[in-house]
C-alpha cells in the first residue's frame, strides 16, 4: 500500500473514531504508519481534502454495499409501491448497524459546512449523486428516472434517509421501522 492509500485509509479511520472536527494531521500521519505531513499536501493538498475523499469513499462503500443488498431483493410481480417501500427501508435501515460510525461522521462533518465552504460544496455534489441513487433504488416497475419525477423521489428518500439516519443515532430504540415508515406512507397517501 502506497502512502496516498495508507493517508485515506487512516483518515477514514480517524474520522470514524475522532469525528472531523477533532481529527488533527497529526492524528492522520500517526495512523497512516508515520506518513510524512508532507505527503497528505502533495497527495490531496490539504488535511481538509484529504477527509473529505476519506467520507466520499466511505460513502461510496455503504452505497455498492446497499445496492448490492438490494440486488437480491425479490418481490412479488402484484407488490405495491407501499410494500416496495418497505422492502427497500428495511435493507437500508438494516444496513445502519454496519455502517453506524459512516452516519456519525457525515454528522459532524455537516456540523462543520459553516466553518468550511469546501466541505459544502463537496457535500452539495455527493447529494446530488445521492439523490439520483436513492432515486433508482426505491424506483418501481416503469417509475420514470428522468428529469423532475426523479428529483422528487431523490429529494424525498433523501430527506427521509437523513432524519431516520439521525433517529438512530440519538435513540435507535424509537427509531422508525421500515414497516412504520410504509404505514405512515399508507396513510399519508390513503393507500
């Protein structure tokens, strides 16, 4: 492993265990093996790029990972959109054990944007991949992926994934369900 190698995977590392904010470059070269400082300026330019690629990354992971789950998920030709929305919340609800410190860290890092104007933008751009994922991953049978209908869906699984996200985090034990989620759609919609 090279030292650009050694450097994301001790960010990452770091940011999972310190948080962005108190992770330090000191704390990054200590991980990395003893990495020269030097070395995260002339592999990412600064420690602030350097964390950012270490959560796109991260981020990145837990979406193949989820993909991949969802992959296998089989439903009935006749299910309705209500009960493909459950489905689909309860492999990425399920997938938040796994990646719980990934949730954490996104967190504290959009706790950081106001003091970081490279961090929104960077944050801005992984949303807006977001949303177009979530967007194929929650579409049924001849849902249309282009243009505005598939914003909408995006920006609604999007807002939903942050704030069942944050739930679990602060008091999993109240955290929705996937199946509470698909009954208050049910609802909502008066399906």
């Amino acid at each position: 492993m090279g030292n650009r190698e050694a450097l994301l995977d001790a960010a990452r590392q770091c940011l999972y265990e310190k948080g962005y904010a108190r992770t330090t470059l000191r704390d990054i070269t200590k991980a990395a093996g003893g990495v020269s400082m030097a070395a995260v300026g002339y592999h990412f330019g600064s420690k602030e790029a350097l964390m950012e690629q270490a959560l796109a990354g991260a981020s990145a992971e837990w979406g193949r990972a989820l993909g991949a789950a969802l992959q296998g998920l089989e439903l009935p030709a006749d299910a309705t959109p209500v009960e493909r929305f459950e489905a689909v919340w309860s492999r990425v609800i399920a997938s938040f054990a796994e990646y719980r410190q990934l949730w954490s860290a996104t967190f504290d890092v959009i706790g950081q944007i106001d003091h970081q104007p490279q961090v929104r933008e960077h944050l801005a751009a992984g949303l807006h991949e977001a949303r177009e994922g979530l967007a194929r991953m929650f579409a049924g049978p001849g849902d249309d992926l282009a243009g505005e209908p598939a914003r909408e869906i995006g920006n609604f699984h999007q807002a939903l994934l942050t704030g069942v996200m944050a739930q679990h985090l602060i008091d999993p034990a109240t955290a929705p369900t996937a199946r509470q989620l698909a009954g208050a759609l049910a609802r909502i919609t008066g399906g």
